[in-house]
C-alpha cells in the first residue's frame, strides 16, 4: 500500500469539494453525465488512437500500481550483494547458486509449486539481480555481463517510459476536450440565446466539460506519470548499483570494499547525509 | 489492420457527438463549409511552406499506414536470426544466401516474376536484416557492417522522423488558424453590431473555426504523430537487436549464447516480465 | 523555385481569404495601418535588440531564400565522389585536380574572367567538397581532413542556425505585441466608454493587432523557420556523406565499395525504400 | 541567512500590497480562506500523490533552507585541498589524517562529544571532501577514488534534484487548481444568476482562487526551486573542483601547480574577471 | 556603442507609441505609478529570491553591456595567434612573452601605472589567450594546457549562463505579476460594481499591470537574454579556436598550416562563403 498516493488523491478531492461547499457552492450542480462522456470519452479515444494495444491494456494495471508500494529496497540489495560476494570468495562461484535457492526457499525443480504454497512468505529474487548472477555461475566475461544486463536495462526502460507516457497523454488530451466541449456547448448557447439570464445558465453547463478536463489532468493523471516516473528512475539507480556490485562478485573483489563502493547509493534509505556518512565512517573503522 | 487505431478514431468521435446530443446539442449547428476552408486549408498551407515536396507527398501514405498493422514481430526476428546462426556455424557463411532465397520464395535470377505470383504468400526479409546478412556474406568485417548498418539506421530515423513531425506541424498549425479565424470572425461581428441577440449568433458562428482547430489537432494529428513515433522508435529497436544479431553470425557466436544476447528485447513481445524471466531460464537450463 | 514555398504561401492566404469572404467577411475591415505599425515595428524592434547587425542583415536573404530551391543533390555528390575515387585510383591523387578544374569549366589561371563568362552554364563544385578534395591533394593525412571538415561543418551549422532562429523569435515576438497592441486598445476603449454600440466597434479594431500578429508568426515566420531549419539538416547530412566518401578516396578504397559504403544515403532521393534496396543489390551483383 | 531571499519575499509581498492599495484596493477583500483551502489543499494533495513519503517530508526542510546561507566557499575549499597537498609532500599521505582531525577540532574517540560542546566555533569539513581524502589515506587508487566519487556526486545529485523538482510541481498545480476553483465558482455565478450586480460580485470571488495559485507559484515556488537548483549546481562545480583536487594530491602534484589547476573556478568567488586574471599571473610570479 | 540594440530599443519603442497615436490613442492614459510598482516590484522581488546576492549584483551590469559592442574580433586573433606560432617557431617559446609584452604596451615592472596612462591607446590581449600562452612558455603538456583551458571555459560560461538567466527570469515573471495585477484589479472593481460605465474604466485600469508585464518581457527581457547567450555563445567558439591555435603553437606546428586550420572560423567575419572560399583558396596557392 502506498499511503502517500491514497492520501494524496483523498486530500485534493476533500479540499476542493470542501472549499467549496465552504461558500455555499452547490456540488451536485457538478456532475453532468454527458460532459464526462465527452471529455474521457473522446481523451481515450485519442490515447487509443496514439497507443498499440500492448500499451493500451497495461493501462488499468499502471493505475493500480499507483498505489502499492514497490518492494525492492536499496539497503537490502546492498546487503544481499555482499553476502554474495563473501560467499564467492570463501566457496566459490559455484556457491551462488545455492544462496539464491535458499533465498528463493525453493530448488528449481519444484518452483512452480513452491511458488503457489508460499511464494508471498519468502522473499523472491530480483530478476534482473539474478539473471545477472546466473551469468557469473556460468562463467560469462565481465563485457559479457555488463552488456546484457546493460542491454536489459536500456531495452526494458524505453518499454517502461513509453506506457508512463499514456498517463502524459491523457493528461494533455482531457483539458484539450474539455475545451472542446465548452466550445461546443458555447455555439450552441450562442445560438440560441433568447434572454440572459437564460444564457448564463447554458454557459454555467459549457464550462463543466473544461472542469472535468483539468480535473482528470490535474488530480490524476499528472501526479501518476511523476510517481511512475519517479518509481522507473529509482529501479534504474538500483539496477546500476547491481551492475557495479555483480562485476565487483566477477572481479572477485573484496566484500568489505565492495560495501564501500556502493555506499553513495544508501542515500536513498538513510534518513539523513549525517547519517550516512557516519555509516561509510563506521565501516571504514571496521576494516 | 490496426484496430486500436480506427476504434481510438471512433470512440472519440461518437464520445464527443453522443455526449453533444444528451444534452440537446444539435449536431448540425457544429458544421459551416467556410469554417473549415479557413482551417484546414490555412493549415495545409503552412505546412506546404514548412516541408519541402519530397515530404509533403507522403503526407497522404502516412495518414494510411496509421491503420495498418507493421509486420515485423520482435520473437520471429530473434528466431530467425538464430536460425541464421545455426547455419553459418554448420555449414558455413554461404549457406546464408540459401536460407535468404529460400524464404524469399524464389531464386534470384526470377525475383520480379515470383513476387508478382506469390508475392503476399511467402515472408519477406526485412531489407535491413537482408542487406546486413549480404555484407556477412561478401566477407566484410565486422567494423564495416556496423558502421553500414548504423548509418543506414541513422539517415533512415532522420527521414523518418522529420516526415512524422509533419503531424506535430499540422497539430500547431490547425489551432491558430481555429484561433486566427475566430479573431477574423469577432472582428467583422463587433463592427457591425446591432442587438446583443444577432451578435451571440454571430459570435457563435466565429467560435466554429476554433472548434475545428481543436478537433484536427486533438483527434487526429497529435495522437497520429505519436503513434506513428513509437512505431518508428520499435523499428529502431528491432534494427539495434538485428545489428547485435548480425554481429553475432560475422564473429561465428554460438547460436543458444546469441539467443540468450538477444533474449531483452523479448520484453516487447512476451505479455508478462514473469514470462519473459522464466523464458530465459529455460533457456539456461536446455544449454 | 521552390514551388511548395510559392504554393504554400498562396493556399494559406487564398484558404483565408475565401473562407471569410463565403460568410460574408468584409476584407477591407481587417486592414489597419496603425496596427500593422504596432505589431510589425514592434516585433522588428525586439528582433534588433536580440540579435547583432551581422545576423539581421541576413534576414531580407534569408526570406528570399525560402523560394529558391537549394541545388545540392545526393545522388549526383556521390557519384562524383564516386568518379574521384575512380580517378585516385587509377591516375594517382594527383589527377583529381584535374577533375575539380574540369568540372568548374575553367582552370585557375583565368577564373575571374570564365566565372562572368559561363558561370552560370557550368555546375560549380560545393566548395565544402572542394576544400576537402584539396586537402587530400595536398596530403594532409585522415585525422587532420577530417577534423579540417568537422570543425567547418560545426562552425558553419551554429552560425546558420542561429541565423535561422531569427524566424523563430519573430514568430514569437509578432502575437507578443498583438496582445500588446489589443491591451493597448482596450484600455483606450473602455476608459472612454459611451455605449455598447461603439464599444464593440472599437474593441473590433484593438483586436486587429492581435490577428496580424497571428498571421506573421503562423503564414510565414514558423513555416520559414521550419523549412530553412530542414534545409540544413540535409545539407549537414550531405556533408557528413562527404567526410565519409572523401576519407574513402584519401584511403584509396575500392570505388565500389565506397558507393556500396554512401548508399544509405540515397535514401533521400529515391523515390521509395523498396526502389533503393533494388539498387543496393543491383550494385551487388555488378561487382 | 540568505538576506537576498528574505529581502526578495518581502518586497515581492511589499509590491503587491503597496500598488494595490496605491490606487484604493481593499485588501481585506483579497482573503477567502475557502479558496485557499482549494488552492493549497488541492496542489498538496496532488504534489503527494506525484511524490513518495521520503521526499515529501523533505518539503519542509527544503523550505526553510533557503532562508539559510550555505557555507561551502570556493576559495577556502582550494586553499584547504592545497594545504592538505603541501603536508602530504612534505610529510607522506598518512600526515593528512592528522590535518582533518585537528581541521574538525576533536580527535575520532571524542567526535559525539566535541560536536555538542563546540561544534558551532570549528569549521566541520565537508563530508564530501573527507570521505575522498579518507580514500586516499587508504591508498586507493587513483580510478577507484575518482569513480567512487562521481558515483556519490550522481547519486546525490539525482536525489536533491528530485526534491527540488517538488517546488516546480508545486507551481504547476497551484495555478492549475485556481482555475479549477475559478470554474467551479464561474459554474455556481452561472447557474444562479439574478441581477448583473450580484454577479458581479459573486464573480469577483471565484477569481481570488485564480489570484491564489497564481501567488503561491511566482511568490514562492518558482523563486524557491530556482534558488536551490542554482545552490544545487553550485555544490556540484564544487565537488567536481574537490575531486580534481583530491586526485592532484593522490598523484602527489606539485602544490603551486595544483592551485593554478585549480584557479578557474576562482572565479566564483573573485569579484571581477580582472582580479582573478592578476590573481593567477601574481601567483605565476611568485612560482 | 552596440548600435543595433540602441536602435532596437527606439524602433520597438516608437512603433508602439506611433502606431497607438495614429488612431488616436492617448499615450498619457497608459501611465499608471500603481501599475509599475505591482508588475516591476513583484518581478524584481522574485528574482531576488530566486537567485543569489552575487549574481543579483551583476544585473544592471549586464544591462548596460547590451549597449556597448564587445572587442573580440574572431580574424584579429586568428592573425594574432599566427604571429605568434611563426615567432615560437623562429625564435623559441620564450620569445612569445617579449610579443605578449610589446602588444599589452608595457612591461611587466609597471604594469599598473602603464594601464592608467595609456590603457586604452593600447589592445590588452584576451585573458583567456593570454593564460594559455603564458603556460605554453612555462613549459606546461599539451593535454595539461588543453584541460586547464577547458575547465575554465566550462567553469566561466556556467557563470555566465547562470547571470543571463536573470533575464530570462525576469521575463517570466514580469508577465506573471502583470497578471496578477489584472486579477487583483478585477476582483476590486467586479466587488464593487455599481454602473456599467464606471466597471469599464475601472477594467480598463486593472489591464494597465499586463501591459506592463508584456512590455518589461518582450521589450527589454527576452531579445536581451537573447542577445547576450548569442555573445557567450560567439565567444566560446572564439575560445575553442584560442585552443586549438594554442595546442597548435604548443606542438610547433607549420604557420601556415596553422592560419589553414583555423580557416573555417573566418565564416564569422567574412562578408559571404564565398569571399572566405577564396580566402581559403588564396592561402593554399601562396603555400
């Protein structure tokens, strides 16, 4: 659960609605059925029309994602890369192997029953961290490793932006037809315009499309695509600091050094820089 | 046929005329001639001014090829790029040209009169596979091909892209004539004045131009250059993996270590990240 | 003659034009000297501020270039590369002067006078290509040609690009002092309100200034800006094609394979992908 | 204190408040606390829902740092690396641990303590700087020093950026959601339209919430995230000058040389481009 | 005297004026103290605040420097650094420093009584040039001169570009506020509404902020801002060429190899290409 985004989107809808019942403000003179229709209407259409399917059907899962917190945290990838490391060098390559069985508290031949017994209650390996690693067990050079897992980066982060951008699509579209609605609703208010007070109240309706637009724009779709987008760059920082730290298993270097080249990448779970650089001070001590 | 394309193309359409009529809206009203010569025609123009010939006459393709499906399949390209592979490593480089008349359908000496037969029956190569595969083939090394086919993907994304950005041009053009003819329209209204009835008539007759605008940006040229974009950014992709492939082939790799190389840029086919995890793995285990 | 400029230009205006007369538009009523004062000086104004003497004296040129159609041609550069290469190969670098002074109708010693003469029957050789065929007749070697070629091409690139740019200000200068000149008006009309009537006529004319500044952005200046900006492109990427071909003749490679090597770039003069792979293999075969 | 930042607040405010009332403005009538509920409640809401819990607690912090001059200086930085070069000449690398124990006033064992009691009257180190000398007293090499630095300036980088994009979100969705307001407002006049007069005034208010957010955005935010993305960048020029430093002493570089190298980011700190030019040729003469 | 924005200034200026005067706008009625001090205190306040004391300083500097015509002259150098390439290559890297002395008219001893009797009789020599030479005379390597001198072009024009941000800044805001204003006026006069007369003067006053805005922005702000990133811009090439003259010098290189590789920068100051073609080709035959 990411609380941050359900309180989010709870705070922007109470304080609008609230701010404006404040004033005596009318809420249910708001809703319009057929202004929805042509706003999200025609926004889908047209991000169906810019998107291919395979895009499109991600769509209801990106948005529900919003809202669940990701679990790869920086911290534990540090300390699982170097636990990798010690073993390496005290049993060997071939030793990785099995920590990542035992990690995934199945062996390969029952993973798929595993799996579904209790697959929630262990924690499963990052599969790009353990793709990496299998190639080290087989024994691929370090340009090798480094490529792929490069090439994986790259190839999987083009496929990720390019469905955050819906969400910057949608974004642009829904106010572009909310305009459109109040333009439409204005020629016709404007040709037919008997008295004024009589127009007023026809206006008042036109504008409730250019409502809507900003609305699904502005409390919506923005926010997800900075989430998302935030989200997609901390993974990348992540899988960077993998790729270091599975060269640094190849290369057979020192666990201690090791944990010291990643460090700078702690930031993002130590509460503070102080903190931090107390952190890397300590473990230099240690050594 | 890309379905997604005219679906897009008619939920926004229906959306915004459906959501028109709920509300009493007559349709009719939205249509003036003369609204739209200003439009689209002050739009056309301007880019015939910002594109050169060569450019412009591919205006019309484009717009086409947004409803047809492209044909190249990342998996298909992986497989036959490691079929190629097995190949070569068999029977040596030359047996390449056999496999490439062989899925060609005919030998060269009758190229013109099978593809007049048959033509749509069989799979053709992709030019670029093919003409990298021919350089494999006479024996270039390897530097050669690469910087060949880079460049060739280079000068093709750069032809591509400024043609694309046609849609962008069009997208801006079509708003300020919308808004240049609505000023036109306000200006000729409030000169001549009588009532505050025939001038809302009048003034709602002006709006239609900006109307017009928004729709021939919004449902039409910013979602086609997007989709149109993202197909061209796949194709590089898919050129970038046949680069590797070919790479591959000319150094003599083994066939299942290639595929395994290749094995990222499946994430654009396969449906799930799991799936594309566990296709890997296989993979591993069968070598 | 670039017809596309001419006709674009002449579409846009008529469409204008055409469209608000077919609703009964009075043309005269959109013509206001004060207001082009206004919107014109003021954007040429600004224009002066932001860029030196040396740029704006290029402006008149500039316009004037955008219907003239550009003479370089891909194909027939490369097969003058081509036919250099030829030349190098088999009668020494030495005999490329030969080709270059041929080519221009005149040898040095009498340049001047066949310059008045018959320049204008004779084709001139890009003097980029010259300047690089004279290095390489001189013997300077690989690195020092082309970074000679890289630098003239950077140096030349920023100065035309920043030349083009004034386009791109104008056209974002122009709408600037049309809202500027409507505020102006109505600030003028509504301090000096009498009635409705003549508030609505005089508010038409305040939104005069506005309209013409539209025009001069969207008619000319952002068309202009966009074709001058396309033309260098693709006279940058026949220089790059050049760098190519005259590092190839300097190397002395097989004038085959130099063709083979520029063919990517046909791309840009033939007339469909499938016509230039035929002629990439057609070129195959012959060797 | 960051004077400028205080000063610029106030007379931003001063401005306002003082034209307004110049010309008989009633400020009392620009306060609706329900509009600010919709402004701020709004754009918080969705600067939550755009950002995780890690950075949005920063908000605060970041807030008040720009009333807070940042310490680092250019020129004591440079002078401090070129101490800690003279000393690790003269007496070997190992001496340098002394200098940064005395530099921090507290000798390791008592580093808690000392911080409380005098932490204020001793200039700390910058944390930077010391984990690089502390690598160097290591005797790592040259390359793992330099990467292990860039990695940390990255990294941080990456994340201060991310927080300081908050206050640009911020100014976003702050005028966004006034006009969310002023609609919904617009739609409530609208809709219960009696007399010219009273609706007027209705429309008065639904404007302050379009008043509000454009407030926050050009009063607060814009200034603040430019203010930190200036200081963030200047601390990046810093760290870059540090790491130059840090692998001069490494390499141990003659000191006179390292502080010339070292010069051109003098200008920082030096009031005029002349000063710093007699700087560099006194310190040439002195050489 | 940089005449062009001089002129610029007036042109821009009087056009508006003239232009409102000619249909009989009253110039005097666009003057409002109240107007001036919302739109220019607000702006300068948030400039203030978004940037620091040292860079606020700089701004009516920076003004000024709009009017008067930088010295650099791109030939001038190019032929400087001739002079000296043949004067190292005859008498030795020390007689560089006897030519730098001559040309700056003093000698080292009284440099400072030197400059205030004759400073500006006399060419001071660039100090960007002249730190260059000075450490080719001190014998520094070519990669040492080459990094020092690109760490200062890096480390100036980040200053530099951060100064004329302002500009940029200021025609950001100006706009802002002048909206702001407008808003604040409305809510005033629609508060108070009691004639339809009395609103439109009352409106017409609340418009004078925005026109304010527009005019700080797109008079003075943006061609400013323009013009000086086009001066950084010109002498950053003259600074690349300093180098790649300097490296020249540094490496002995033949004169007049030197002048030809310099050649492609005289596109600045030649009046056509095709005077600098010859240019070029002159040089050549002389060889």
């Amino acid at each position: 659960m990411d609380l941050m985004s359900i309180l989010g989107l709870i705070i922007g809808i109470v304080s609008m609605a609230g701010g404006y019942a404040m004033d005596g403000g009318n809420l249910g003179a708001l809703w319009l059925l057929s202004a929805m229709v042509i706003v999200a209407g025609g926004a889908l259409g047209s991000v169906m029309l810019a998107y291919g399917l395979d895009q499109f059907k991600r769509f209801p899962a990106l948005f529900i994602s919003l809202f669940k917190q990701p679990k790869t945290n920086m911290a534990n990838t540090i300390d699982f890369l170097v636990k990798l490391s010690e073993s390496a060098r005290k049993d060997g390559i071939l030793s990785l192997e099995k920590i990542i069985e035992a990690e995934e508290g199945t062996d390969k031949g029952t993973d798929k029953g595993a799996d579904k017994g209790k697959g929630k209650s262990k924690g499963k390996i990052d599969p790009f961290l353990k793709s990496g690693i299998m190639m080290v067990i087989d024994g691929a050079d370090l340009e090798q490793i480094k490529s792929f897992l490069e090439t994986d980066i790259a190839v999987n982060d083009q496929k990720a932006a390019s469905e955050i951008s819906m969400f910057d699509t949608m974004a642009a579209f829904a106010p572009a037809y909310g305009m459109i609605g109040t333009i439409m609703g204005l020629i016709q208010v404007l040709a037919n315009m008997t008295s004024p007070e009589s127009m007023a109240a026809a206006i008042s309706v036109a504008f409730i499309t250019t409502l809507y637009g900003s609305l699904i724009a502005n409390v919506i779709c923005i926010p997800a695509a900075n989430k998302l987008r935030m989200r997609l760059e901390y993974s990348q920082t992540i899988k960077e600091m993998i790729i270091e730290g599975i060269c640094g298993i190849r290369n057979g270097d020192n666990p201690k050094i090791l944990r010291e080249r990643l460090s700078p990448y702690l930031v993002y779970t130590a509460s503070s820089k102080k903190g931090k650089a107390e952190n890397v001070e300590a473990k230099r001590k240690k050594k």
